[in-house]
C-alpha cells in the first residue's frame, strides 16, 4: 500500500523544506533528449515542477497527498493530480523525463519502474535524487541531531528512511547511461527555523501520532538552542542525484 507520510505537517512541509540547487538542474537538463512533456512524481508542495516548468511545454506532477498539492503553486503548464506512483493517470509512451525527489524510497520499486518504462518515450530520462541528514561542522551539535535522528526517533523511523541515509545504494535502478552527481546545499537558519525544519520529520509526526500529539523536538530544544547560539548558523545537505535512460 502506498505510504502518505506527509499530509499531517504539509504546511510546515512547504516552508521548512529545502530547494533544490541550481546546479541540480543544470546537471540533469542536458541529459535530456525532449522537452515537450515531463513528470514529476511525489511533488509534494511543487518545488520541482515549478523548477522544470520553464523548461517543458507541460509538466504533470502528482502526489499521495491532496494536502501538500494544496501548498503547490499554480503554473499554466503545470497539473496536479492526486495518484500513486506506481499507478499513473498517464498514457503510455507519455513523458521525455521522469523525476522524483527525495521520495523513491517510500515506492515499491519494481512496479515503480514498470510504471516508468510504460509512460516513457524512447529515449526518455529518469532522474531520482534525495538529501541526507543535515550538517552544521560543529561537531557537538552534529551529535545532538545525530543522537536525536537515530536514537529519539529510532523506533519511529519507517525501513525505508534507511535506503536515503545510504543515499539509495541498496535501491535498484537498471536503467542505461546512468550519471550519479552531489550537490551541497547550504542554508543559513536560526535554532527556531531549524527546530521546525526537525518538525517536517515523519518520524516526528509519528511519534507524536504514538503519543497523544507530543512534541518531541520540544525535548531536544534546550540542549540544540544552546549549542546553537544566537542568530543564524549554516547548515549543509548532501543532495545526492542518480539518472538514466529509461529507453
């Protein structure tokens, strides 16, 4: 069954969750052959649609949740729809390129690619990319949010949180061509924006879903504001890429 994760905190989603870089694209543009129509899948809030947008005569993008397509912004080329992955309103031999970012891990991979291979044009472009745990370069902050994202939520992480920590090596993808890149992406943000950022977690939700609506980064709070400091500190994401021809 497909797994909505992110309904629950689809506002918090849409404003606490990083974009992807620039460089993103201009890595995974080049590689494709079309640009009449593209797909992206689990949208979310849009962020990838609306970056692909300027690009392509028409971008379909979809998503589990009818909540974080209500915080996309609307496009004249851009639809959204509601639908699993592996089941796409599409015709076949629809799309020159297929993405999906920072949620392949929840799919079940074999239907997800037959569904890829039958909604891909000849020569079509599949691109899959994702974003490990954050970094500050202070080593004993680092190891609060370490300690918080392994062992505080533990339990409440789903299997598939795992294959984004290995940066998807463990996820096949048997498709020709393929090109792997990373991308760090660095924001500047304050304790608080950061605390709510821990606040898009689905494992967050969860526990609170466990544990009648607890807050459980008010637990970490304290120790994380402290090591902090006041204003603004910069923090890093390993944006890792991987994309190939489907056909």
């Amino acid at each position: 069954m497909p797994l909505d994760r992110f309904s629950a905190q689809a506002a918090l989603y849409a404003r606490y969750r990083i974009s992807y870089p620039p460089a993103l694209y201009a890595w995974l543009l080049p590689q494709v052959a079309g640009r009449q129509r593209a797909w992206d899948c689990a949208t979310g809030n849009g962020q990838v649609a609306a970056a692909l947008a300027p690009f392509f005569e028409k971008i379909e993008a979809t998503d589990l949740s009818a909540n974080q397509l209500a915080q996309a912004p609307a496009l004249p080329n851009v639809r959204y729809q509601v639908a699993p992955a592996e089941h796409a309103p599409f015709a076949d031999h629809s799309f020159d390129l297929v993405t999906v970012g920072q949620a392949v891990h929840w799919f079940e991979p074999a239907a997800w690619h037959q569904e890829v291979r039958r909604v891909a044009r000849p020569g079509a472009t599949l691109a899959e990319w994702g974003y490990g745990l954050a970094h500050t370069g202070e080593p004993a902050l680092d190891a609060l949010i370490q300690h918080f994202h392994d062992e505080t939520l533990g339990p409440y992480w789903d299997e598939n949180r795992w294959h984004v920590i290995d940066e998807y090596a463990r996820l096949p993808f048997p498709f020709a061509n393929i090109q792997q890149a990373r991308f760090p992406v660095g924001r500047h943000w304050s304790a608080a924006w950061f605390l709510d950022y821990l606040r898009t977690w689905s494992a967050v939700v969860k526990y609170g879903q466990q544990h009648a609506g607890a807050d459980v980064v008010a637990e970490v709070a304290p120790e994380l504001v402290r090591l902090w400091g006041t204003g603004e500190r910069e923090v890093l994401f390993p944006v890792f890429a991987r994309a190939g021809l489907v056909g």
